[in-house]
C-alpha cells in the first residue's frame, strides 16, 4: 500500500542532521525525497567517519555511520548550487516540488534566487521549511547554530549531569544530538501543518524552525518548574525533580532505574524490599512529602537495593507492578526480545554494501504503515534519473551539465 504522503515530494537542501532527520521522517512516511548535494563531498556528514559501512568482504566502503542514520529513502541529486546552471536546476526542480526542506544560514539562499521569496513566487503552492540555530529574526539570527551550543543555551545542560558539589560534577550535554533531532521533529510536524493547510486553500507557506525555540520547548516540567516558583532547577543526576523515588540505584550487580509514579507503587516496592513500615512513615507516605524529605528518605532505599542483582529485582518488581528497568548498551538494546519482536532494526539492499543495517521508524500507522522503501543514497545515486523524469533533459543535455561542473557524476 502506498504510504501517506505517497503523493507528496520534497526537495532537500538540508545537510548534517536536524533538516535531514525531518526529510527521512517524511520519506518514510512515503514521500519521494530528493536530496541535493554538492558533487563535491556532498552532506557533511559523508565524511563524519569512522565507523564506515563495510562492504560483504569487510572493506570499508566510504559510506559513514552517520550519514547512514538520517537519509533512509531519499533520492541523491548532485547539483553544484553555486554554478548558474546548477541553481536553475534547483529552480525548476522546486516548481515540481510540495515542499522544501533547507537549512542554510539566514538569507543564505537569496544569492542563487532559492529563497523562500524566490520560490514562492514560482511556486505559489510550496512549503518552504527553513532550519537555523536561532530562526529567520531576532539579535542572534545571523549566527550560526549548533548542537552543543544550543543545548547550553537553550537551559538543557544546566539540568543534565550530576549535581555541581557531587564527583563528575558540572555541565553536561545529552549523549545524542537532541536539539537537532527535537528541530527536525518539530519541522516534521509543521510541514504535515502546512500541507494540511494548503489542501484547504491552495496556499504554501514559510515555516521558520528554530534549534534554541525547539530546545527551550522541550523543556516542558522543567521549564514550568522556573515559570511557576522562580527557582532554575539545578542538575540532579539521575533523579526526578518532582518524583521520589524515580532514579537509578546500585545493585549487587550492577544498576537499576527504579520509577516509582504513585503512592501505591511505592508501597508494594516498599513491602518487597522487607520495609513496609516506610510507606506508613509521615514523611514518605505521599510523593510530595517523598519530594521534600528526599535527602532522608534515598539513603534509606540505597542499601536496599544493594542486597539483590538487577536481574533479581527486575523479575520482583516487574511482577508487582512497580516500574522498573536496566541500563542497557546499545548491544544489550538491540538483542532485547522487545526491540527484536517489534522489528526496530531493518537490513536494506545497498549498492556498495550489498546491504546496511539501519533503525526502523518508529511510526505505526495501521491503515497505512510507514515503509523502509530505499537505503540512504550514494552521491549522486539519482541524479540522471531525476533530471531526465522530471525535467525532460536528454543524455547530451546532462553530459553537458557535467562537463560545465553544473552536476557531478551519476553514482
């Protein structure tokens, strides 16, 4: 079955990952994604490698890690934007297009006439999805934004890590680049927004997506927690600002992620564990009261949960209903029975490869799945393909282009 957004086409301008994440999303959801890069090395991230796809006789292929994490089912054209006819390329393409993804720097675009007011003119129908680190206006718009910048900036790093008087102390930022990927979702949602609008009036539209605006927004308790008492909430390790207890907790083994939501949960954990008494104790009997008798009450729990393995107290607490769960690796992840049984990692064919192993989405839709239709294209994969079907050029006109350096070779 065709996928949801079967009838709809993106041009991608964006590289590296917030943009990218946006377009795969899309692409599984059906679109025909077409991908622009610079013939020369294309998406920056080609080149973020090691580790680099291995080929069927163990020979790196070229093909990095990550480049491979956010460019599933798009189709790879090799345009050199900067040449005139590469930009007019790029023009008459979007007039075919629904949608424009891009993230250049703020008016980056306006040079080779692909900006939004450029393109909407000759395309009065497109949704214009732009992506910066500080948006289209504002005192710091014409900065450039990054990941790790914007983690700091946005507040994330001043709630992540251990608190600053405990040893390894200090700003932390998240293990993945989630203000990127926050962006990206957001620009997912919005371009759904904006074509759902134009299916009622014909109209496109700009979208100004922003990595600071998605990264204060996904603060969500954390920022209500300043807005509501005007008190920055300050790092806390592993555990929850506004539950007790909903951290992790050394085993005799190992480690243990204890998430006690409720009253009730905190009484059968407190009656596995040969303590029942606590959860009649004034000071602990409600999570408010759990919350500000916090630094009495950890102690408490901590040589508890020492005297049995984490595989112990998991099958104990899982049977009791109390939330619980490991610390995996991401090998552990991916033999879970869990992860295995809902198919969260798909082998594509691909053409250096012989086949990749990617992330299935995690998008289930029951009248009209998401599909996994292509592995993420080589350089230019698609390039003649795409000028020939969709802009009627002939084999003299694209031998033409690829002498002048307009457009690198077909892969």
């Amino acid at each position: 079955m065709p996928g949801p957004l079967s009838h709809i086409r993106v041009l991608d301008l964006s590289r590296v990952l917030a943009g990218p994440w946006c377009t795969q999303n899309l692409a599984d959801l059906g679109a025909e994604v077409i991908k622009i890069e610079k013939p020369d090395g294309g998406d920056d991230t080609r080149a973020w490698g090691p580790p680099w796809l291995k080929d069927g006789a163990g020979r790196d292929t070229g093909e990095s890690a990550y480049f491979l994490s956010c460019n599933r089912g798009k189709k790879s054209v090799a345009i050199d934007i900067a040449h005139a006819e590469g930009r007019r390329l790029v023009r008459e393409l979007a007039q075919h297009c629904d949608v424009l993804v891009e993230n250049f720097k703020v008016g980056g675009l306006a040079k080779y006439g692909l900006d939004w007011d450029s393109l909407h003119a000759l395309n009065p129908r497109l949704v214009y999805c732009s992506i910066t680190g500080f948006g289209q206006d504002g005192p710091y718009a014409e900065r450039p934004g990054y990941d790790f910048i914007v983690q700091g900036m946005g507040g994330l790093m001043s709630v992540t890590g251990e608190h600053d008087g405990a040893p390894g102390g200090g700003p932390q930022k998240v293990g993945v680049a989630v203000a990127d990927l926050f962006t990206g979702m957001y620009a997912t949602v919005a371009v759904l927004a904006a074509l759902t609008f134009r299916e009622r009036t014909g109209q496109g539209q700009h979208i100004d997506l922003a990595l600071l605006d998605a990264q204060v927004a996904m603060l969500a308790n954390q920022n209500m927690n300043f807005l509501v008492s005007g008190q920055a909430p300050a790092r806390m390790g592993n555990a929850h600002p506004n539950i007790v207890p909903y951290q992790t907790f050394a085993t005799a083994d190992g480690h243990l992620i204890l998430a006690v939501g409720n009253d009730t949960q905190f009484r059968r954990f407190c009656a596995l564990a040969c303590r029942a008494e606590l959860a009649d104790d004034a000071r602990f009997a409600t999570n408010p009261a759990r919350v500000a008798h916090r630094a009495e009450l950890v102690p408490l729990l901590e040589p508890l949960l020492r005297r049995r393995t984490t595989r112990d107290w998991i099958a104990a607490l899982d049977a009791a209903g109390v939330p619980c769960g490991p610390i995996n690796r991401l090998n552990e992840v991916f033999d879970d029975p869990q992860v295995r049984h809902r198919g969260l990692r798909i082998d594509l064919p691909h053409p250096a490869a012989g086949s990749v192993p990617l992330v299935a989405s995690p998008l289930r839709l029951s009248a009209s799945p998401v599909g996994h239709a292509a592995a993420p294209p080589l350089l230019g994969q698609h390039t003649n393909e795409i000028l020939r079907e969709l802009l009627g050029l002939a084999e003299a006109d694209l031998a033409q282009l690829r002498a002048s350096g307009a457009v690198g070779a077909c892969a």
